[in-house]
C-alpha cells in the first residue's frame, strides 16, 4: 500500500449557502489526512483454513452433529477431528501484513439449515485482539512519542483495519472470488468448487 497526505489545497468544502468559494476544513485532525492506495494482489494464503458446520439453535432438533456431517472429498481434509478447505487459496483486498497477522484466525463456516444448498461464510475470530496487535505493530514501527499523534495515528490504523476486515475476500488461482458448492446429500454436507477441484494441493 502506498500512503500520500492530502495537500492543503484540498482540504476544502464547498457549502454555496456560506460561501461562493470552497472553506477549509476547520478541524485539528485535517492536517492528518491521508489518501491509501492498495495494490490489488493476489496473496496466498499459506495454511488449510478450517471449515466447519455451524447449526442455529432454531433446528436443533432435527439438525446437529448427531444428523449432519462434513464429507470429506478432494477439497476436504480432515485431522484430529479438524476438518480444513485443502486447496489453493489467496487473500484479495488487503495487506501482506495483514493476512499474516490474521491467517491463524480465519475459518469457513457453513451455515446448517432444512434447505439443499447450503451458504457459507468467512469469518475471522478474536477480531477485536488482532485490531489491537495490527495497530501495536505499526504505532511501535512508527516510533511516535507525541501523545497527539499517537492518537491520530492510532484511529488511523483501526480505520485502516477494520477496512480490511471488511473488503478481504478469498480468491481461487484465477483470480476469481472463492466460489463453495455446498449440497445435502441425505445426511452428509458435500462442498465442492470446480476452479478449486483441478489443483487441491495447497501451496
């Protein structure tokens, strides 16, 4: 990523109700603005993420460990009882820096309901401790000791973050975000992926 402040000249607002000419920005914090720009790339993600069966407490009864099962398949490994996504995958719209504080953290989760296809989601556990260490990392590589730009840059880095945490997707080899059949098969889940099923060795 690739990091610019915003010249003077543009911290401005137009309001034509006050004023016929744009007015600065009358707030402390504008000399702190900043422009990301993120490259678009491509990162591998170097581990097998989990991939579990989450069951609603609303079909318990009739769906829960006990009716409903993860298959294992070419896609789907299983060890000690951890079933894991074992394919090549890649991490779009975020940082290096990012995906290594949090790839121990990611996992996939289906979600279990009385319907054939079944969706899936990517969630990123202990979120509110990874912001902690992401913005600890960077205020520490910074070396700031002025407590007010401690501040600025403190809210700087958790917007910077949570904006990860928010764009990242998973992408296959080609590019193309991560794409997850999940079907019920009697009382079985079957996941699989065509992108994913032509290489299910992980890098």
């Amino acid at each position: 990523m690739v990091s610019f402040s915003v010249p003077a000249s543009w911290k401005k607002v137009r309001i034509p109700l006050l004023s016929d000419t744009p007015i600065p920005i009358d707030d402390p914090k504008a000399k702190f603005l900043r422009i990301d720009f993120i490259h678009e790339e491509m990162i591998p993600l170097r581990i097998a993420p989990p991939i579990r069966v989450f069951f609603p407490t609303k079909y318990l009864s009739t769906l829960n460990p006990g009716t409903l099962s993860l298959e294992k398949n070419v896609l789907i490994d299983e060890k000690d009882g951890i079933f894991t996504l074992s394919a090549p995958i890649f991490i779009r719209g975020a940082s290096r820096n990012f995906v290594e504080l949090v790839k121990d953290m990611i996992e996939i989760v289906i979600i279990a309901e009385p319907k054939k296809t079944l969706s899936w989601s990517l969630q990123i556990n202990d979120d509110t401790e990874l912001e902690n260490r992401y913005v600890n990392q960077k205020l520490a590589a910074l070396g700031l000791t002025k407590e007010l730009h401690i501040q600025t840059q403190e809210e700087y880095y958790r917007n910077r973050f949570r904006a990860y945490l928010e764009n990242f997707r998973l992408s296959d080899p080609k590019g193309k975000n991560l794409s997850l059949q999940i079907q019920v098969e009697g009382h079985m889940i079957h996941v699989t992926s065509p992108e994913l099923s032509q290489d299910n060795q992980h890098p």
